[in-house]
C-alpha cells in the first residue's frame, strides 16, 4: 500500500501573545514543516515526526526546548514523547532539566532501551551516556505558583506554546511527537500529558494525534487514545476530533485543550476550544497550509 506524505505541525493551544510572535510562530511552523517533511522523505515517518519538532524546540519561540517556561522554582523541567504507529511502540521522557531536544532522547528511549517512559536524572544520565547537547544555563526566573484550585479551573494560566507533530509517511507508516515545558509555574516534578502515550500523544496503523493545553484534563481524558476509539468508531479525523472536544467541554469546560491528528486517508485536522491553537499541515507536492490563529489580533 502506497499513501501521500502528509506532515502537522501544532504550536500550542491557548491566549495569544503579541504580533511580534506571531511572525516568528509561522515562520517556524512553515520552516518545521518543510523539514519534517523532508526527513520523512528520506527516512520514515518517526523520523519526520521527531525533525518537525526538534526545529521548534531549537527556536526558542515555543514551550518546548530552548523557549520553556519556568516551574514554582524558576527551574525549566521538559517533557516529550514520540511513538511509531507501525509498531506501536513509543518513548518518552519527563521532567528533565538538562537536556536540549527532550523529543530526540525521546527517541533514544524507543529505539535505545526497553522502556517507554524514563524520567528526571535517569533520563538525564541517559542523555549523558547519549552525548546529547545540553541547555544552555539559564538564570532562574521564579514564577507565581499554581496552587489554589484544580487547573481547569484557572484557565486563564493557559498561554500554550506546546508544540507536537503528527505525520503519515508513504508506506502508510503514522508517527506522533510532542514536546513542552509544561504549564508556566507548575509544581516541582509535576508531569504533564506530553510524555503520556494515549494522553498527550497516541499513533496507531489508523490515526497519529497529538493533543496540547491543561495536561490534567488531557491526562484524565486519555484523550490522544480516545480520539483512535472515536476513529475507529466513524472513520472520520475530523469528527473524531471532534466527538472527543465535545466531551472535554461538557466535562471540563472550554479553554482548555487542542487536539491535532492526521489518519491513514491523509485526511488532517484540529480542534481547539482555546482563543488560538496555530497550526499547519504539508502535504508531498503541494504548499504549507497555515491554520488555527485567533480572529482578532
Ligand atoms: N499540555 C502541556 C502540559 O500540560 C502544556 C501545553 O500544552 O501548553 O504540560
């Protein structure tokens, strides 16, 4: 079986910023694109994946590598995960410190180890051993902690900038990847979705989605696994996508979570119940197409 290279790319879901970072957002939205693009040409889909996102943790833009947001301590903790729909294997990592591209020893722990999920000093001597390049040091900038109430009750916290990457290569191979530095102000070691398979990332023979925002709601929801169940129910990403932020905001609320998945028709979609969730999709041969910015700005 033969499909169309097709390749998305999120940069989180959220309020909006500033114009200022609205052109960088796109530029490197498009620049991720075209380079996961390129590296799922070449090699497969993972690896397409894994490229889209390393681009936007490098460019300091998004929550993610080198842009993340601090915790309580003024301390930057990452997470990310990736998996291999054609295998149905993953690996992840959380809540370390050190490490530039969490997405890429991510990777290392689905390739490289017979675990999913490593995470904090283990992940970090993993890293080490791995020769991975570290963060540059940053001064600590202590940040209001979250403490009063449950997260999706202080939606406003959300500014989003997570990123993840959903892509399907020609052999029909699907592939997800996502990558944060959590919610701004977090509690010490406190994990999010991102490195959850089946919560902040899930990529089956059928589906690859990736999903962003209040990690508590999207962790409690399984929602990347729920969002296969509802595909395999209608054959259909976008109302998939759909059925599943229709349950989040009768159970949770709205300002809360976006959700990004690509399925073994190439058929791509979004659905975000945020002000903005900045996204975009390549497909082999055409244009990149941008989507999800906010209506007023
Ligand atoms: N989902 C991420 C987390 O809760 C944050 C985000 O998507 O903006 O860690």
């Amino acid at each position: 079986m033969k499909c169309l290279p097709v390749i998305a790319v999120h940069g989180g879901a959220g309020h909006w910023r500033t114009k200022k970072s609205l052109e960088g957002f796109l530029k490197y939205i498009e620049e991720s694109l075209m380079a996961g693009m390129e590296s799922m040409l070449e090699k497969n889909a993972v690896e397409g994946v894994l490229k889209a996102v390393m681009v936007l943790e490098d460019s300091g833009e998004f929550n993610a590598g080198l842009g993340s947001v601090p915790n309580i301590d003024g301390e930057i903790e990452m997470d990310a995960g990736i998996m291999d729909g054609s295998r149905g294997d993953a690996g992840a990592v959380a809540a370390v410190r050190y490490v530039k591209n969490p997405v890429l020893l991510a990777y290392y722990v689905l390739k490289n180890t017979n675990h999913v999920l490593i995470v904090g000093e283990g992940a970090e001597r993993l890293a080490e051993q791995l020769g991975l390049e570290k963060m540059p040091i940053r001064e600590r900038q202590r940040r209001d902690p979250i403490l009063s109430s449950r997260f999706w009750a202080r939606k406003e916290e959300l500014i989003g900038d997570t990123v993840g990457a959903v892509g399907i290569d020609s052999k029909c191979r699907l592939a997800a990847a996502s990558s944060t530095g959590g919610l701004a102000g977090k509690l010490k070691g406190r994990v999010g979705d991102t490195p959850i398979p089946g919560a902040g990332f899930y990529a089956d023979e059928n589906v690859a989605v990736v999903a962003t925002g209040i990690g508590e709601v999207i962790t409690l929801g399984a929602l990347s696994r729920q969002v296969a169940e509802a595909w395999q129910a209608t054959k259909r990403i976008e109302i998939a996508l759909r059925l599943v932020m229709n349950e989040v905001n009768v159970r949770y609320g709205e300002n809360t979570v976006g959700l990004l998945g690509v399925d073994i028709y190439g058929n791509v979609h979004a659905e975000y119940n945020t002000e903005a969730m900045p996204w975009g999709y390549l497909r082999y041969g055409e244009n990149p197409v941008i989507k999800g910015l906010p209506t007023r700005m």
